[in-house]
C-alpha cells in the first residue's frame, strides 16, 4: 500500500497531560495495585476502562456486520481513488474519538467532552445521547476477559 | 486523616514537589511519608475526588514530575491509604518487590500504541477481496434475503476483521519488538485494533518514536497508529 493516512496521524511524542483521553486506562488501571489501601469508589470509572471491551463473536455482532456491509455505498467504493480523501478526512477527523462504534463509545464521548471542557463533574452513565444500535449492544452479556467486566454486566 | 498515595520511590530520589497540586477540589500539600528504604509520595485524600479532569491531571502531573527527575512505581488513580503508619506498613512489607521494580526500570519509559481501522473502509476492502461475501451482501440488501444469509455475512465478515486484524497487530509488534525491553499487550478492544504499552530503554526512546512514524507510514489507508510517550511507566509498575 502506497497511501498512508495513517503516518501523518501518527503523533509528535505527547507532553505532559495534553493527551489525557489517549492514556486514561494507563493512568486508571495500569499504575501499581496496592490491596491494603483502599481505591475510591469512582462513578464512572468502569465505563471509562470501556477500552478494555473486547470484541465479542455474537449473533448480534453477526448480525451488525451484516448490516454494516449492506449499507455501504459500493458503486463509491468501486472508485476507491476518488474516495480516499475522504477516507483520510474522517480517519482524521477521527482524532482522540477513533473510529469508535464501541457499545460504550457515548459514554467515552461523553467522558472525553468532560475531559476537555475541564468540568469537575463526576461522570453519569444517564446524561450521555445513546443510540439505539449501541443500547442493543451493550446487552451483550458474553465478554472474554471477565475480570474487566463492569458492575453493570455482572448483576445480569 | 487518609492520604491519597501517588507513588513510590527511593529516598534518593530528589522528591521536587513543592510547586505541584496535589487531587482535590483545594488540593492540599503533596508530602513523603519515609519508610525503611523507600518512601511514598502523598497527600491529604479529598472528600471529593473524582475522574474528571481536574484530578486525573494532578495525579499525572506528578507521575510526570517525579518519573521525570528520577524513578518512581505510579500508583493507578484513586488509591487512599489510612494514615501515615498504613503507608509505612506497605513499604515495609513490599520493600524487596518495590525496590526491585524501581530497578528494572531505572532510566526506561513507556511508550503506548494504539491501532483504529476506519470500519467503514475495512469491510468495503473484505466485500471487494470476497465473492462469497460479496455475493451474500447483494443477497440481503435493502431488507431482502434470509436471517440465515445475513448470519453467514456477518460470521464471514467477522472473521475477516479479526483475522486482518490479528495481522495487522501481529505486523506492528513485531516492528517494533526489537527496540523495546518490555511489552504489555491488552486484548483487541472494539475501539483498537492493537493497544500495546512498551517499556524502552531512555536512549532508545527516538529511536523508538521514528520507528513508530515510519511504521504508521507503511500501514494501508484508513489505519491510523497513535503513539503516545515518554511516559511514567503506568504499565510495568
């Protein structure tokens, strides 16, 4: 491959905090763990670890691929040169946010607007916009690596 | 009084900490409660701490300040110990362990890597690359089709995208494993593809960063690699 979106996106080595969203899970869930102190119980904080959501093998997340094929504009895609620029754009635009279609990925957004207005509030699962395909998602109740699974999975 | 604990270090670390915020809403002093062989760096824990912001800033501003000017064990966010003596019963009993990681990364830093595929343009290539995906999608377009042919879609397509993207992961480690001491993998999320922290030798920390470039520069349209670092080594302490 030729094109490289990708390699202008790669970043100039990050200084002090400036990247706060792309190293939260560092920060939350990767520093020392020191059982006999006591960790403050966070609202939010497990819907910040969203990253550590993996991708399940589901009829549900069968059956969103297929939807997702479906709506693609493939007479666009067969003229994929025209379409780059585009496809450069959005990676780009894409930025702190990803690509994200994650079934939490309202909640990151809502944390990272949080994050970046610099307000103090704690972060509430209720305020975030929620779309119904990520709404459906979020049921999921299979999940590999259980032990990241939030408080919410686990009362089902 | 509880203290919020930031991290550990030796007592010969220079401990610069008068100019930093502690977390909190009126953060108070950030101070060292000295053990035997190892201190801990600490303040007064707020009422009111919380993950926005404000105090996810402080708590890295001084993972930053003390791995910048010597070598420390950042505690994850949100740790609150009792009091004084609770602190110096941790060091204590942790002193071989502690020391020992303060050791092994002595002069290295982190660096963290994030892969995020475009959706949109990954499924358009597996359509393109599949007859029988291709095939399938025309089948079940605008509603038409059978449930069974939009599962057969998906489950192809899914294993499509995992398989690129195992590759894809596979094909940036391994660029980058040569000039790393550690690695720390995180299973493939729905957000990233690879979410990869490595532990880098100081002096090959620009090494490092160019690789990192040049990798992201080979990587096909639409894979967007992020590097983040130096930073504190959050994922090796």
């Amino acid at each position: 491959m030729t094109i490289t979106p990708g390699g202008g996106a790669v970043p100039a080595p990050t200084q002090g905090s400036g990247n706060l969203y792309d190293v939260l899970e560092l920060v939350l869930d990767r520093g020392l763990v020191i059982d006999a102190f006591v960790r403050v119980s966070l609202v939010g904080i497990e819907i910040a670890k969203v990253d550590a959501r993996v991708v399940v093998a589901s009829v549900d997340t069968y059956l969103r691929f297929a939807e997702a094929c479906n709506r693609l504009d493939l007479e666009a895609g067969r003229k994929a040169p025209a379409q780059l620029p585009d496809v450069m754009e959005r990676v780009t635009e894409g930025g702190a946010k990803g690509k994200s279609k994650g079934a939490l990925s309202g909640a990151v957004e809502a944390f990272t607007e949080s994050l970046q207005k610099g307000r103090h509030d704690e972060i509430e699962s209720g305020e975030r916009p929620r779309r119904g395909k990520e709404e459906r998602r979020e049921r999921e109740p299979v999940e590999r690596g259980s032990e990241r699974r939030s408080s919410r999975e686990r009362e089902e | 009084m509880s203290l919020y604990v930031y991290a550990i270090t030796k007592p010969s670390h220079p401990l610069r900490l008068d100019d930093l915020k502690g977390v909190g809403e009126s953060p108070s002093e950030l101070r060292v409660v000295h053990g035997d062989s190892l201190c801990a760096v600490v303040s007064e824990a707020p009422d009111d701490l919380s993950i926005a912001r404000r105090d996810l800033e402080a708590h890295s501003a001084v993972q930053e300040r003390l791995w910048s000017e010597g070598t420390s064990l950042p505690l994850s966010f949100g740790f609150v110990a009792q009091d004084e003596d609770a602190v110096r019963a941790v060091l204590e009993q942790g002193a071989e362990q502690y020391s020992q990681r303060l050791a092994e990364l002595t002069d290295r830093v982190e660096f963290n890597v994030k892969g995020v595929q475009d959706e949109d343009a990954l499924l358009q290539q597996i359509v393109e690359e599949s007859p029988r995906v291709r095939e399938l999608n025309e089948a079940t377009r605008e509603g038409r089709g059978s449930y069974e042919q939009r599962l057969e879609l998906g489950q192809l397509v899914a294993q499509e995208v995992q398989s690129r993207h195992e590759a894809l992961a596979a094909q940036i480690v391994a660029a980058l494993r040569p000039l790393v001491y550690a690695e720390n993998l995180s299973p493939p999320s729905e957000q990233y593809f690879v979410n990869a922290s490595f532990l880098v030798d100081r002096e090959k920390s620009e090494a490092f960063t160019e690789a990192s470039r040049e990798l992201g520069e080979q990587l096909p349209e639409g894979v967007e690699l992020r590097l983040n670092g130096p930073l504190p080594p959050y994922s090796f302490a």
